[in-house]
C-alpha cells in the first residue's frame, strides 16, 4: 500500500466460515484485539453472528464471525448453518479458516467449499493452528485445498499466537472498497454488553460441562442495575430443557455454578473494566428450541 492509499479511507465486511472448531472466534478475537466472541474446545459454541471492528491504518475491517458450518439435524442448527452462509452474502472478502491439525480434510470442510463454488464466490485460505504441525503437512494441506478450489490467497496462521495474523489483515485491508468508516474508529464490535456479558457466562457453561447438556441451555440477561459506585449488578438466567439437568448445571454443593460465576464475573469486570456482581439463576424452559422469541435473541433465523 502507497502513502496516499493509506490516506484514503476504506471500509468493508470480511466473513471467516469454517468448519466447526476450527478457531474463527479465536482468530476474531485476535484481530480485533479484544474478547467479543466466546471460544471452547466445543464445536458449535458460537450461536449468533458476531460482528468484530478492527483499525489498519485508515481501513475499517468489519469481521463477522459465523457459527460453524456442519450438516445440521436439529432446528437450531439449522438456523446457526444458515447464519453462516447469510454472513457470507453480504461479505466483500471471505476467509475459510481450515484446522491444520486434522488429519485429512473433513466433509464440512468440503461442504463448505462446494457452497463456495456453487455460489460463485471468491475466498482466501487461512491453515489456523501451523505451530502445532509440520511443515510438510502444511504444504501437503495447502496443496489438496487448493486443489479442491481456487482460493485467490493462501495464507499459514496460529490464531492462538498470532502468527502469520498480520499478513492476513494486511491484504484484507488492501483489498476493501473506498469508502467511509460504518463504525467510530474505537468501536469494537456492534454486540450490546448485555449480550456480551451473556455470552461470557456461556462461555464457562460449555467449559464445565460434557456430552450434549451445553447444547440444551441458553443464557439470557434479565437484569441491569448500574449504582452510584460505578458497579453494576447482572442477573443472567440460564435456561435448560429438562429439570434433571438442573443438578448437574448446579453441581455437587452448587460448587459448578459458583465456579461459573466467578469465571464469568471476572471476564466481564475485564471488560467493563469495573467492579460487577453476578448472580444466576437455573430455569426450565422444555421447548427453548422450538421457541421463535429465543431465536431472535440470538439474532438467527427461526422459519430456516
């Protein structure tokens, strides 16, 4: 990029698509330069889009950060799939986030690459996780990928180190339209805290617990109460769909929720940079998924 180029105001929506787990909200969270989007070693953690704003020089980079793409079997992830794919039709650049460490090219994986074509859609190539792997394979990766499709750039990233990250954002930012800034240059992300600090909570949920129950519960925030200290007091409500599940979300003693708790407290007093009393509550809600209203907090679509 000249000096002049510099100059010039640009701004754009970059999607990052990938199979499940492959490290989009870890790299999201790595380019912009802050926590917006929650991450776990569970695939399908992330349930809405989330929109990540980044500064490079005068370029406004607008990241969305989708749900994973997979086959889906229930309504919901239905409804997180087609999030994905409308987070890339509005995309002026689309990254595909591939996980070096797996073995052999997954079939989300190629899913998503016949979307791409089917959709006559350009994209680059990101290989996340490089540290963890040999060069060879890299090159072996690179080269099957780029077999399959014809992606305008290959790049070899470690979202967790940040390795290779720079060079990515430098050719995204090259490459945006002309044009004004969308946000002010010290926005983050256009997710409200309330939805933030919901998420924060999910966060530690999916963390603590194993097999399917993560994906029976959602969080809601049901309170906001800001005091003349400058603290503030948040009351999220976590729903499930059976009341058996209410024990094991609580834990023996309710040493689980109380571990949840301070987890999630601390990651939002970090964020909010103030001092914050968190409570929780354990509600059933059998029908959740099948419940338009939670949908739209989650800001997918329920008729998908």
């Amino acid at each position: 990029m000249t000096k002049s180029d510099a100059m010039t105001d640009r701004c754009g929506f970059v999607a990052l698509i990938g199979a499940p787990n492959a490290g989009k909200s870890t790299l999201l969270n790595r380019l912009v330069g802050a926590k917006i989007s929650i991450v776990s070693p569970k695939v399908q953690t992330t349930r809405r889009r989330v929109l990540g704003i980044a500064m490079r020089d005068r370029a406004q980079i607008i990241f969305i950060d989708t749900p994973g793409i997979f086959a889906p079997k229930r309504r919901l992830d239905r409804a997180m799939v087609a999030a994905a794919w409308g987070g890339t039709e509005e995309a002026d650049q689309i990254v595909l986030l591939v996980d070096a460490e797996r073995k052999s090219i997954d079939d989300d994986t190629k899913r998503i690459i016949e979307g791409l074509k089917s959709a006559r859609r350009k994209a680059m190539l990101a290989i996340n996780k490089v540290d963890a792997v040999k060069r060879e394979k890299l090159l072996g990766q690179a080269a099957e990928l780029n077999a399959l499709y014809d992606f305008s750039d290959t790049f070899m990233i470690s979202a967790q180190t940040g390795s290779g990250v720079d060079d990515l954002m430098k050719v995204l930012a090259d490459r945006l339209p002309e044009g004004p800034h969308h946000f002010a240059e010290d926005d983050l992300t256009d997710m409200p805290l309330r939805l933030l600090a919901a998420e924060m909570t999910r966060e530690y949920l999916f963390r603590q617990l194993h097999d399917e129950l993560p994906y029976d519960l959602t969080v809601e925030a049901e309170g906001w109460e800001e005091f003349k200290d400058g603290s503030v007091k948040i009351n999220h409500v976590i729903y499930i769909a059976r009341d058996s599940q209410k024990a094991i979300v609580l834990g023996k003693g309710g040493q689980r929720i109380k571990s949840v708790r301070a987890a999630a407290q601390k990651d939002i007093e970090e964020m909010l940079q103030r001092r914050v009393h968190l409570f929780l509550f354990v509600k059933v809600r059998e029908d959740w998924q099948e419940d338009p209203e939670r949908y739209r907090e989650m800001g997918i679509d329920f008729d998908t």
